[in-house]
C-alpha cells in the first residue's frame, strides 16, 4: 500500500527544525503584546463574499488563489487567504469597536492561496498579524511599523529594509485614477490586463511582468497626487519612524497585493530570499469596515509570513544560538536499572513540577545507548542514577559541555536549576 503524503504546496514543521519556526513565530507575537495587542483566534474558513468585498476581486488573490468550496448546506465557503478582512468581520459581528479605541489585536495561524509553489510561496503558509482599529492618528501608523521592526531586530535579522508610500486618502485617489486611466488607455495591453484595469487601475503597478513594468514605467503616481491632510499624514509618520531610529525608503510604485489600502502602505524586504523576498507588510485601511457592513472606523496592520523571516533568519544564521537556550532541556535522567527506574520516573515528574525542562532514558537502553541519547537531547546536564546513587541519595550531575561532573544531593536536585 503506497504512502498517503502532504498535499503539494504545504509546508511542515517537525522536530528539530520545528523549534525554529516556534521561536520565530513566538517572538513576533510577544512584539505585538509588548506593546498591548490582544489575541484574536479567527476562523480558518469564512464566507466567501467576505474576500471578494473586502480583499477585492480586482487582486489576483481573489481572481486566482482562494480555496473556495460548496459546504453541505449550499455555502460558499473559503479558507482564509489573509487575516485582516476576517478581523474586520469579528468586531463588527461582536460590535467590538463599541468600546475604548483603538481595538488592538494580534492574530496567528494558517493561511491559503493556491499558488505555484516554490521557496517562500506555499499554499499553506503561516502569519502573525496585528490590526489598530479605530483612530487614524499617524503615531499609531508608525507603532505598527515599529511593532514588525523590532520583532526583526530581536530575531537578528540585519540585512532587511523597509519601503513605505502613501496611497492616500479617497479624495486623493479619485483624482490620480482620473489621470492614470487616462494614460493606460494609451497603451495597448491584452484584453484580460485591461479587464484588470478597469476593475482597478493600480494594480498595474503590482504586475509582475516585465512588459508591463516597461509600459507602466511613466505612469503617474499616486504620491503626486496627495491632498495636503494626506501630505501631512505621510510626513508625520515618516518624521516619527526616523525619531524611532527606523530607516526606510519611500517607494512611490508600491501598492502591494490587496484593494483595501489606503495612506500608509508599507512592506519589509529581505534580499536574500530570491524572487519571494517580501517577509511582511501592512498598510492602512480605511474604508474596509464600512465596506463590510460596520462603522467607518480606520484601520492598520500588518501580515508576517512565519516561512518567509524563517528563511531569512537562516540566510543570515541569526537564530541558532538563540534557539539552543530557548528550547535545550536542562537535565537528562538515566536509570541503571528497573530498580531505580520507577525513582528516576518520579524525580522527573517533581523536576517538571518545579519548572525544570527534564527528560529521561527509556526503554532497556545499556549506558553507552543512554549516554548517546543524552547527548542528542542537547540536555545542558545528565544523571546517572543506579541502586549506589539511590542507597546514598547522591548522584554525579554532569556538564554536557564542559565534561565536568560533582555529587549533588537527590533530593535537592531542583534546587540546582
């Protein structure tokens, strides 16, 4: 019988390399509580109409990528390509925008998109996301940028930059979409670009091909176009993340992936991941929740790929002492005999119960096969513990790195830790 495997596309994690993505993911998250995000745990499927109002069906993610399925009661049902517009969804269905704003939450999981798989593109892949809702105030712009920075700088990633732009507000983008429709209908694009246009124009300036790059090259841009609130909005975040000790560079032709962007739109790229070297990136979003059905409160946050800073973490090799001290275990127990092994399996037991990140050799390993155990356990110390060690309650506690061994008192082995 032949062996069932994961789908293509999909991307495990499991032992060791799995403490990787653990602590990378972890340590994205605990940015986002520093700085009094609350958790937010969504759905892995919505209603279909959710993304195709709220995402766009102009963005190829709706057009090509969803998951999209008839559930048993005749539904369409999707599995979440992004978090933002299932957020949006939650605290209008729960009125959670009825108290003190801004609404600040963090989100994590899988999500899906059918695409092409290839490194740092699968089709499942994982995100930690944050989203401030309800105030358009240009410092709570620049906080989430900085929320992204510092996870990457407490990752010790280096060899990343920041792009910013502003995509305005909707007075501003009435007015360059005017010109800019203008001066696409002097190109000559195939019947499906142009269908694309018509939905929204902008998303020209995210096709990837390079004969639409060329066309495209004299295009207005939007930043030309801002009014002065969405000038001085701009300026202000700009002023405050240079305050911050956060460079950047303003990227007039960005306007990433989704239609829900407006003002402060920004991504973070690490050129060592090849062709996918976006490792996150936000934006404001103004008007998405009136869209679905809400208030018209504003919006921002960003979506970090899990996969995407774990590759960039190994190309810079930034984590690997990191990972030793978050996740090595402190001690590794051996019994010498089924005498003393029901003792060690009850000393672990209170060891765990005092916090100390234990284990112990099982089965009827001889010492050589346990030590070797030990050793691969990346344990900081090990214990052998045979009917000598139990008749004195003294046992030699050893220094896996050092070599070094002393007698320790068995019964205050925690105390050690």
């Amino acid at each position: 019988m032949s062996k069932i495997q994961a789908p293509k596309g999909v991307h495990e994690f499991f032992p060791p390399e799995s403490q990787e993505f653990e602590y990378v993911r972890e340590t994205l998250i605990k940015s986002a509580k520093d700085a009094g995000y609350q958790l937010m745990e969504l759905p892995a499927f919505e209603d279909t109409d959710l993304f195709t109002r709220g995402v766009g069906e102009s963005t190829d993610v709706v057009s090509k990528e969803m998951y999209t399925f008839e559930d048993r009661g005749g539904r369409s049902i999707t599995l979440r390509p992004e978090g933002t517009a299932g957020v949006m969804r939650s605290v209008i269905e729960h009125n959670l925008d009825k108290g003190q704003l801004p609404l600040k939450v963090w989100y994590s999981g899988a999500f899906f998109r059918a695409e092409r798989p290839q490194a740092g593109r699968y089709r499942q892949f994982y995100q930690v996301g944050i989203e401030a809702i309800g105030l358009a105030d240009p410092e709570i712009d620049a906080e989430v940028i900085a929320v992204a920075d510092r996870s990457f700088k407490n990752l010790g990633l280096k060899n990343y930059r920041l792009e910013i732009t502003s995509l305005g507000d909707a007075a501003s983008r009435a007015l360059h979409k005017v010109e800019l429709v203008k001066f696409i209908a002097t190109l000559d694009f195939d019947e499906a670009t142009m269908a694309r246009a018509a939905l929204n124009p902008l998303r020209l300036f995210d096709d990837k091909r390079d004969e639409v790059r060329l066309k495209m090259a004299k295009a207005p841009l939007l930043i030309d176009f801002l009014n002065q609130a969405s000038k001085d909005h701009f300026e202000r975040v700009q002023s405050l993340l240079t305050s911050f000790g956060i460079a950047f560079i303003v990227n007039p032709r960005m306007v990433r992936g989704l239609d829900y962007y407006t003002g402060t739109t920004f991504e973070f790229v690490h050129d060592g991941l090849g062709a996918q070297s976006g490792i996150g990136g936000g934006g404001r979003y103004d008007g998405l929740m009136a869209q679905l059905g809400g208030a018209d409160h504003s919006g921002i946050g960003f979506g970090i790929g899990v996969d995407r800073v774990l590759l960039a973490c190994a190309a810079e090799n930034s984590i690997s002492t990191k990972i030793s001290e978050a996740y090595s275990l402190d001690l590794f127990l051996i019994a010498m005999s089924e005498e003393t092994k029901s003792y060690v399996a009850n000393l672990l037991n209170s060891l765990r119960n005092h916090g100390i990140r234990a284990d112990m050799a099982y089965g009827d390993r001889a010492l050589k096969g346990s030590m070797k155990a030990a050793d691969k356990s990346g344990a900081r110390f090990s214990m052998v513990i045979g009917s000598d060690e139990l008749n004195s309650g003294e046992a030699m506690l050893k220094n896996m790195s050092t070599g070094e061994s002393r007698s320790i008192r068995l019964a205050a082995l925690h105390n050690e830790f």
